[in-house]
C-alpha cells in the first residue's frame, strides 16, 4: 500500500472512495460538510442509518454533485471526548471497511482533524501505522489465502509541508519495520528457528547494505558465555548471537545498542510449562524480532544514526542435556548464577549479550523482551514495562513511547529487590520468588549494566495477542524507532 500527501478537496476528489468523520450529534466535520453542501444535503439526509458509537460506518454510493465514486462516514464519538484513542479506533474502522470495499484508491479525510495536542505530524504517522496494521494478513501457510485488498493507494489530504512529508517517510518505514516483526513472530517455531532468525537478519543485510556477524556456539564457548550457553545445551537447534549494524550516523557517534531476547520456543526446560497456550510461546523470540523491525525502519528511512543490534536466539528445551534447577553457571562477565528455575531463561540469554554489547561503547542500551508473566499480571496488555537505571532515559523513553502511542508504565528498580536474588552458593540466582517478579527480573538484569545508561523493556503483556485474534502485534517497534530518532535530534 502506498500513501502520498497533496491538498485535495473531498467534493472533487476523483477516487474510489472519500473517507469522511461525523461526531456524534450528526455533527459533520469541515470536509463532511463541503461534501454535504455539494451533494444539496443528500449526506446529512443518510446519516439515520449511521449508528453514533464510535468506529461505526456508513457507506454511500455516487452521491449527486461528488466525484468520488463512494463516500465513507465513519462515527468519531462525541467531539469533546475525541482525543488519541479516538483517532485510531476511528482509522482502523476506516480500514476494516475499505480492506471489504474493493476501492483501489482512497483519500482519508480524517487526517487533518483536531487531536488533543497533538501535531499534524502524529495523526500522519498514527494514520498510515493504523491502516497498515489493518491491512496486514499472515497467510502464507494457508492452503487457501486470503484474496489480496484491491486498496493501492491513499492520499492524505493535507498540505505538502516538509515536516509532514518526513512524517509519512517515517510512518512507512516504521510499519515495513512492524510488519517483518509480526510476520517473525507468527511464523511457527519448527520455521523460525535461531538459524531462521539468523538468515533473516543476513537478508536485512544484503538488502539495506548493513554489517552483520553472526556468532555460532564454538565462539560463545571461547568467550565464556555460560549463561546463554546452559539455556540451549539440551536443544538439537544451534544457538546463534545475531549482531546487525546499521551506521547511518556521524562516524565517531556512539551506536544505541538494542538487545532483543531471542527464544524461538520456551518449554520452560525441566521447569516446564503447563500445556495449555504453550504454543504462545512461539512469540518469545519477540524481543529479536522488535529488533530486527526496528533496524529495518531505521535503515529504509536512512535515518542520520547509529544502531547496534545483539540478538541472543536459542530454544529453552526439556531433556537429558537441560540445565536442571540448582546448577550454577559462569556468565561472560566473570559473575556465577544459580539457576533455581529453568523457564526464567531470558534474563540468562540477555545478561551475556548484554555483556558483549558492551564492546561496541554504545551511548544507550535497551533491552527488549518478553521476559515475565508477572509484567502481563501488573500491567496488562496495554502499557509495556519500563525500567532504566537513569531517570533522564526513562524519561526519554516514556516522550518516546508516547509520541508513538506505543505507551510503557515505568516500574521501580529499587536496590531494596536485590535481596530477594540471594544465592548461598552463587553471586546470585536467576529468580527472586514472585513477589514483584518482573521487578527483580529486572534487577537480574542491572547487575551487568552497572557501566552502562540502560533500559529494559518487558514486553510480555504487549507483544503478541491471545485467543481469536492470536497473533503478534509487532511492538514496540514504533516506540523504539521514536525513541531513537529523538535521541539522535537535536541535543
């Protein structure tokens, strides 16, 4: 799907379909009411057969004196009550129905509204993610697919300004980037193996003329990386450390490094799983896959930076090789962990890449994982959890996250939890208990970022969707696309 900004007028728009707002009220929005004018009234004569609740719709057919062959009401709610959720929802409604409609073009008059504070900017990138998001389809191992959206082509209808323009190359790149992350964490997990992900990230690089290296087991066993090392040892499927470049930035400029957790399927080990929705656990690799998204954004829009990303892929499998609960493993930082639980493996694959992402001196370092059951218990599926040992990056993260409506809660990172990771025979243990579990995994985590600004995203909650509709939602690749692109602006 391609988008393109240009002035338009909705009542001499020559295209498939219009795509107009009406607040609750029978209220119409400025571009509703030209059409309206134009048409001598024949709009706001339909609007009893549109339903007020918001994302409702309505379509009508060459309405007289308009020269869009249709025109799409879409309900926005009480005006009072239109803020950021709002926009989306209505957007995703505007979506859903042109994807059954058969337009090959659309003009979406619904870009230039009034969002809180927001600027012009933000309803363009929340627009084309929001249609995006609508119209991507995983079915490639379907039999019978679903037939391709006929929808080519969406103007928005707003003046060609440059910041608007930068605005639409940034929303495109973010949901190419989205979209490679979603199709990664629905591929089934005997595809998207570590070797799958490690093609992938080779690919990335081919095409976008990036640095790639990929560490296979033989050079993790040389460097000491005992941790990662104890999660795959019972694993047929090869680990790999995926270490994907992308230099776009001033030569001398510190990298941000982005360490995504890359478990390609999680039976906990010996400590393992309950059957039930343990094929979710396909989605562990989501961390990597965010990674992967985001780079992919960064270099197709030739953003003026420099990013590093360190990917830890391995499978966490039950047999006679599986570490067992109280085996004690030596890290790449030279720091003994007794391991008292086998499915709090994450945190083990990470702590060594983090180490070795400390050699590329990057300014930041996040951390992005689906790390704990108890961040989706604390925060749900709305909010992903934060945690940083700076407080100026968690602040940049949470501006981030809320530029990109891809929003995080900040949890404590108290040196109060340290305690509960106590081991009588190691430096410490890879579980603290469950109280405040996605905290002291957090805190698991500092124990090797004591030299670097960093922070640590829990993805559990956010990354992927259950029942019906299962599937991944490919965050937070917009939040960290934002987050880097700010971070790389003007100091």
């Amino acid at each position: 799907m391609e988008f393109s900004i240009r002035t338009l007028s909705p009542e001499t728009a020559k295209t498939g379909c219009v795509v107009l707002g009406v607040y609750s009220d029978r209220e119409l929005t400025a571009p509703a009411r030209r059409v309206d004018q134009k048409s001598k009234g024949a709009l706001r004569e339909a609007l009893a057969d549109l339903s007020g609740r918001l994302g409702s719709t309505l379509l009508l057919r060459a309405l007289p004196g308009v020269a869009a062959e249709r025109v799409l009401l879409v309900a926005l709610g009480a005006r009072a009550e239109f803020g950021e959720a709002a926009f989306r929802d209505a957007v995703r409604a505007a979506g859903n129905s042109l994807r059954e409609l058969g337009a090959k073009d659309a003009a979406l008059f619904l870009v230039d509204l009034k969002v809180a504070e927001r600027a012009l900017g933000w309803n363009v990138r929340q627009a084309v993610l929001g249609l995006r998001e609508t119209f991507y389809r995983f079915d490639e191992l379907k039999q019978k697919k679903t037939p391709a959206p006929s929808l080519g082509h969406v103007t928005l209808p707003l003046p060609p300004a440059a910041p608007l323009v930068q605005a639409l190359a940034e929303a495109q790149a973010t949901a190419d980037g989205a979209d490679l992350a979603r199709t990664l964490g629905n591929l089934p997990p005997n595809i998207c193996t570590p070797t799958y992900l490690a093609d992938q990230a080779k690919k990335l690089a081919r095409e976008l003329k990036l640095e790639v290296d990929i560490l296979e087991r033989r050079e993790m066993e040389k460097l000491g990386m005992g941790a990662l090392l104890a999660v795959t040892q019972a694993s047929h499927e090869p680990p790999k450390l995926i270490v994907l470049h992308y230099r776009g930035g001033a030569k001398n400029a510190k990298p941000v490094a982005l360490v995504g957790k890359g478990i390609t399927f999680d039976t906990g080990g010996i400590s393992l799983k309950p059957a039930a929705e343990m094929d979710e656990m396909k989605f562990d690799m989501s961390g990597a896959g965010s990674v992967l998204g985001a780079i992919r954004a960064l270099a197709g829009m030739k953003a003026p930076v420099n990013v590093v990303g360190v990917i830890p892929t391995c499978e966490n499998m039950p047999g006679g090789h599986a570490t067992k609960p109280g085996d004690v493993v030596k890290t790449l930082s030279g720091q003994t962990v007794e391991i008292l639980n086998t499915d709090a493996e994450g945190r083990l694959i990470l702590c060594d890449a983090i180490t070795y992402a400390e050699r590329f001196k990057p300014d930041v370092l996040l951390n992005i994982a689906t790390l704990t059951g108890a961040c989706v218990i604390a925060l749900g599926h709305v909010a992903t959890g934060l945690f940083a040992n700076d407080d100026k990056l968690a602040e940049e993260i949470r501006a981030a996250a809320d530029e990109a409506w891809d929003r995080v809660w900040q949890m404590p990172l108290w040196e109060d939890y340290q305690e509960q990771l106590r081991s009588n025979f190691a430096d410490f243990a890879n579980i603290g208990g469950r109280p405040g579990g996605a905290i002291t995994a957090a805190c698991f985590l500092a124990r090797f970022t004591r030299k670097l600004r960093w922070a640590h995203l829990d993805v559990a909650g956010t990354a992927w969707r259950s029942g019906r509709e299962k599937g991944s939602t490919g965050r937070p690749v917009p939040l960290l696309v934002r987050y880097v692109l700010r971070h790389a602006g003007p100091k």
